[in-house]
C-alpha cells in the first residue's frame, strides 16, 4: 500500500494568533496622521486645511475661541473641522497666523472654505505682513451672506499690497456677533490671472509697450514689451533694429523706462540673440535690466552696424 506523510495537527488558535499579528504589523497606528499628509498635498499655499486628526497646528482665534471638532454638523464635506466663537466683543476670526505663507506684491491670492455658521454673515480673506512679518494694512476683507447652520463654499481674491511679503487666511465674524461658525477645507492658491499692480478697481494684466529708446536704437519693425506673470515674474519680449555702430554697455532704455512694480531688486542679466559678426571680442551679446528700471546691452561689435537683436524670456524680481 502506498505510504502517506503524515498530517500535522492543526492549531486554529495558534494561526489566528499568528495572523493577527502580521495584520496589526500593517495597520496605521495613527490614521489622522497619514490622512492629514495625504489629503494636505494640495494646491495649496496654506498648512493644516482640513484639522485632520484633530490637529490644531497653526491656528489660533481672535475676538473669540477656537477648537477643532471631529463632529461637526451633518452632511460634513469633511470629518474634522475648527469651530470658532465670537465672543460678542467685536469683529474676530479664525486665523492662521503661525504659519504664513511667501506672496509677491500686487498678485492675486484667493482663500476659500466650506462654513456652517450659526449667523448669517460671516468674513474671509487674508492678513498681511511685511517681511518682518509685521502687519500691513491690505485690501478689506469680504462679508458674505450665507444660510445660517448650512454648508456653504465661500471665497475671496484678494490683491497683496506692495509691502506685502506674507499673508494667512482668516475666517470668522465681520462684528461681536456671538456666532459659532464651523470652518473647514481652508485652500489658499495664488490666482491664475495677474493684474496690474496698484489698479483700483483690479485691472487684468496686459502686454505694456517700452518707451522711446536711447543712443539711436530703434525697434523698426519688431516690438519691445513686458507685463507681469500671475506668479510674479517679469516677462519681456524685445525684437530690436539699430541705426548705426554700436558699443559695449550701450544703454538701450533709460532709468525708469520700467515702471517701480517690475524693477527687479538687483540687476539681471539675459543673453541676446543678434545679427551675423555682431559680438564683440570681449562677450557675447548680453542684456542687463537694471534695478532702476533702464535696460543696456553688452558684447556687441564696435565695428559695423548691429541691425537686429532678440531678447525674450521671464525673470524673478528678486
């Protein structure tokens, strides 16, 4: 007869064991904590949007008290939120103000949050700061009607003023009130479109033609323009003709030819696309925009007329 190898006895509460063990091995011991890194990748310039795992970082309460919640009012768009109470002496919020976030002046920046406020008025938009992080005054906060104790998705775009340097989102009661206004899903984002810095109303950014040119340059039949991105950066885009020879550290624009809001901090330079045996012995054509708003150019021929140059590209202010 044929021969079999014989059966272990099986231990079923020893296996369970065993497989409790490898399963509590995988588990998240803290599940907040990997949500709350998960669900903050998000285009968004502020921390701790959500409170997920009742976390509190960075948020504090004027006029008023602050708490998170992990129940809040049904249906929840999300199921932490800080709650904030007006404590009836004035006009307060809750405010991120321990972790500002970087804005460039005169850009855009919109904040918006899901709300259920016990009142039916409730304020958002930001505070900014310098670069000492001291207060600036900024452009008024928005008031938004809402229907007291129902979600509502509400936001603000606001403009950073000149000085500004940094902001944080604010959301709560535009008087003393006394309202409970739950708050979650706080994003802050820079908008997508620029404007034109110091307009008022806000007027959308446009291409800006340079002014006359120095030392006979001229463009002819090309361009020279500039304008701001919606993140900050000076964009030019010079096509150029000359008339006659030209040298080393020629000035192309005046002092000021840019206006105050696109000089950058120090000078930048950029290289120049030119004509055939334009350069000079000692560089390549080059660039320079200067921190007072001029414009010259370097590495071209001392020797014959430079009939064309192309300049065209996008550099920090900083």
């Amino acid at each position: 007869m044929p021969r079999y190898q014989h059966a272990q006895t099986f231990d079923i509460v020893r296996s369970v064991r065993g497989a409790q063990n490898d399963i509590r091995s995988l588990q998240v011991q803290n599940a907040g904590v990997v949500r709350k890194s998960l669900n903050q990748v998000v285009a968004s310039l502020s921390l701790n949007p959500y409170f997920w795992g009742m976390d509190p970082t960075g948020w504090e309460a004027t006029a008023g008290v602050f708490s998170v919640v992990s129940d809040p009012p049904d249906p929840a768009p999300y199921p932490y939120a800080g709650l904030y109470i007006n404590d009836g002496s004035g006009a307060g919020a809750l405010m991120l103000s321990d972790t500002p976030f970087p804005v460039v002046p005169s850009q855009q920046y919109q904040v918006q949050a899901y709300v259920n406020s016990s009142v039916s008025t409730v304020q958002v938009g930001f505070d900014f700061q310098d670069s000492s992080h001291g207060a600036i005054a900024g452009p008024t906060n928005l008031s938004i009607t809402v229907t007291p104790n129902t979600w509502t998705l509400i936001s603000a775009a606001l403009q950073a003023p000149a000085s500004a340097a940094f902001a944080y989102p604010r959301i709560g009661s535009p008087s003393g009130d006394s309202g409970q206004t739950y708050v979650t899903g706080i994003v802050t984002q820079l908008t997508s479109v620029a404007f034109q810095p110091g307009s008022t109303p806000q007027v959308p950014e446009t291409w800006h033609n340079m002014p006359a040119m120095s030392n006979s340059w001229g463009i002819g039949t090309g361009h020279a323009k500039y304008r701001l991105t919606a993140d900050g950066l000076l964009a030019f885009s010079f096509v150029l003709t000359t008339i006659g020879t030209k040298t080393d550290g020629t000035r192309l624009w005046a002092d000021g030819s840019l206006p105050a809001s696109y000089q950058p901090s120090v000078a930048k330079r950029w290289p120049a696309s030119t004509t055939a045996a334009a350069n000079s012995a000692n560089s390549t054509p080059w660039i320079g925009i200067l921190s007072a708003g001029g414009v010259n150019i370097s590495g071209v021929n001392t020797a014959g007329a430079l009939t064309e140059l192309h300049a065209v590209g996008v550099l920090p202010l900083i």
